[in-house]
C-alpha cells in the first residue's frame, strides 16, 4: 500500500513530505518556511565594506555635530542672577557683582560692556484688584551690547528645584484643572494632599490644589525699559513684550474656566500675595486656560535646573543700549538652597543657547574617524591578508608539540 502523503505537504515535497500512517499528527509540514530552508542573505563584513560604514558614520555625525555648534554660538543671550537682591542690593542703584552674569555676545568694541549692571531693592505699594499691598522690588540696568534680532525671548531660571520629585509630579487633580466642580470626595481620593483643603480649617476646597500649583513661580517682571541708545537722545522706549503664546498649542485642552462658586473655594497657600482677601468677585480666580505662565509651569520640567519662557517678542529687534527691568521679589530660592536668574535671548532653529548636543555629535564623528583611520591601516597597510583565506581555520593550523599537549 503507498504510504498516505501529509496534511499541508506540497505535491513536489518529494519523499520526505510522506508520513507514516502512524506518524504523530501535530508534525509540522515538511515545507521550506516551516522548516527554516528560505533562501536568506546574511552581511558579510568585508574591511572595504567595514572603511565605507565607519566613512560615512563620521561624515554624518561630523557634519551634524559642526552645524550644530554653528548654530549655538549664533544665539546671543545675556543671563542675570538676582538671588541676592534683598540682601546685597541697597535702595539706591549700586554695581552689581559680575559674577552673576553670564552673556554670550559677538560684538566687542560697544560701549556697553554686558557684564557691567546695576541693581537696587524698594518696597512699593501695589494696588490690586481690590487690596493694597507693600511688595519688595528689585530694579536691574543691565546692557545690551548689539542688536538682537528677533525672535527675542525673556526665560526665567531656577537652580535646584526639583520638579521630577514623585510625589510632586502626581499632586494634581486634571478633573479640578479642566473646570470641574470636583467634590470633596473626589479631592480625597486625589493625589492633591497636603494641599487639598484650606489650612486656616474652613473647610473649603484649595483652587487649584496640589503642590505643582502652591509652588508656582510667582515674580513678576515688567517689560524691558529702554534708557540709552548709542548716538541717539532716544530714551524711555518700552520693548515690547507680549505673555500670550508663550506654551505649546495643545496645553490649552487640558485646562478649563473653574466651575465652582466663589465661596467653596480659596487660593493655594503660596498664592495669597496674590489674594490676600481669597476669591472674590473683584479678584476672581484666573481662567486656567488662558494662563499660559500657569500652563508652563505645570508642564514639569526633567532636571533641577530649568528654564520657563515668560514673554517674548516675534516681531522688533531689541536695540543695543541700556535697558531696566523691575522685578517683583516674590518667589523664595534661599529656603531651599536654590537660584533664580532670568534671561535674554535670542533664538536659532534648535532653540537658545546649548552647546552640547553639537559636542556630543562631534565626539561620536571623531571616534567614527578614529576607528575608520585604525581599520584602514590595519587591513590594508600593516598586516593585510586575503580574503576568506582557509588556513586560518582551526582544523588547519598545526597541531601543538606533544609534550606541551600532556603537559
């Protein structure tokens, strides 16, 4: 009797695709995909296709590496500390130390030397919507040695504030932040504790709650005031600077006008500068999704050390000259251990100033170049040897003495 062909067998499997008629059933099918006989190709590293990878990885990481260094030493910026306002400045403009600016500029020959500011701290009043409050201040001259092209950005900079921290990056409610109502159980069994409900024991729910939101970057600094320009009586000229598309497009979906009323409801701790009266109808509460400086600030930064666009200007140049900037002296660095700067700066296609990623690209071209220049004398001029040469196999090299065998 012929014997029965497998299941799945191909009719010109030939006599291996023949079975036994008791033969396992859950054989696989004698084919060539099920049995791994495909044609396949495999790489073979020859040194000329070895030199060519190597070529054109240093080429490419090179080139790249170059550009982008180009580009970061095109961004002009200029970056001051003041930190120590309150307690090194006087209430009368003095010198500030030089080491707490930091400028990257090409021009060399202005008569204003970026690294020569003034500072000086007043108390002021400042009248809100609906209060009267004594705020400190601290009053910066700081110089512009040439013109900054646009698009000019104004960043603040803290130093050693740990955004990335587990705890604070889930302490926040998204239902609270879209404009729900969300209701005191919902706010239990947040992640918003130690600051979900008012300290003062009023039982009120904090608006918006969690630590993100207390800790909130709170000075505030008026636009760039033009003092001095180089052969011109101009003087006084604000730079226009405006708050508005200062965060991503998108950020805007996840934020809502509140939904609560006025009297279920208070400011975050850290936000009774602020509103020092709670939320009322002269002081409402801010629509969430038009505060784009609230929006940046919620978008976490990665490492302590970060910067935050504040306002900005798409459109005019910013003249060389002399320049005021009144801050309002708000936020406390020292009770951590921190710094807070804020910076000028222009703009290149990979953004402002960072000369890393460039260095980096440089170093993998130059280690590319390195081994490529290694693997073209060794291959082709110290010790070159032929291709797939057999006597290099094992089974044909000579077999050791036989004493150093037993041995």
């Amino acid at each position: 009797m012929a014997p029965r062909r497998r299941r799945g067998a191909a009719n010109d499997a030939g006599d291996d695709a023949g079975s036994e008629p008791d033969a396992p059933k859950n054989r696989p099918p004698n084919t060539a995909f099920r049995q791994q006989r495909m044609r396949a190709w495999q790489c073979v590293l020859t040194p000329k296709l070895i030199v060519t990878i190597f070529s054109i990885l240093a080429a490419i990481y090179l080139g790249f590496g170059a550009y982008l260094t180009y580009l970061a030493y095109t961004v002009r910026d200029i970056r001051i500390d003041y930190t120590n306002c309150r307690d090194e400045a006087t209430n009368e403009f003095r010198p500030m130390d030089p080491k707490y600016i930091t400028a990257h500029f090409s021009k060399t020959d202005s008569n204003y030397d970026p690294y020569e500011a003034e500072w000086m701290t007043e108390r002021v009043s400042v009248e809100g919507k609906g209060f009267v409050s004594n705020r400190t201040f601290c009053r910066i001259k700081y110089n512009i040695p040439e013109e900054l092209k646009p698009t000019v950005s104004f960043f603040y900079n803290l130093e050693n504030f740990y955004q990335n921290h587990r705890r604070y990056v889930n302490s926040f409610n998204a239902k609270q932040l879209l404009g729900e109502a969300v209701d005191g159980r919902t706010i239990n069994d947040s992640t918003c504790g130690p600051v979900a409900y008012d300290l003062r024991g009023s039982g009120k729910i904090i608006y918006p709650c969690g630590l993100v939101a207390n800790s909130m970057f709170n000075d505030t600094f008026s636009k760039p005031l033009l003092l001095s320009v180089p052969g011109s009586n101009a003087a006084n000229e604000t730079y226009e600077m405006v708050t508005k598309g200062i965060s991503w497009g998108g950020m805007k979906d996840l934020y809502g006008n509140t939904s609560y009323k006025l009297d279920e409801i208070v400011p975050p701790p850290n936000w009774r500068d602020r509103y020092p009266n709670d939320y009322t109808p002269e002081n409402p509460p801010p629509d969430l999704k038009q505060d784009e400086a609230f929006q940046n600030w919620m978008m976490l930064a990665a490492a302590p050390n970060f910067f935050k666009l504040y306002q900005r200007n798409d459109n005019d140049p910013m003249k060389e000259g002399q320049y005021q900037v009144d801050i309002e002296d708000n936020f406390k660095t020292t009770e951590y251990h921190g710094r807070k700067a804020f910076v000028i700066t222009t703009l290149s296609t990979m953004g402002s100033r960072n000369i890393w990623p460039g260095i980096i690209f440089l170093i993998v071209g130059g280690i590319c170049l390195i081994l490529d220049i290694w693997f073209i004398l060794s291959f082709f001029l110290w010790k070159p040897r032929k291709l797939g040469d057999p006597s290099y196999l094992s089974w044909n090299q000579p077999s050791a003495p036989q004493g150093q065998a037993a041995s």
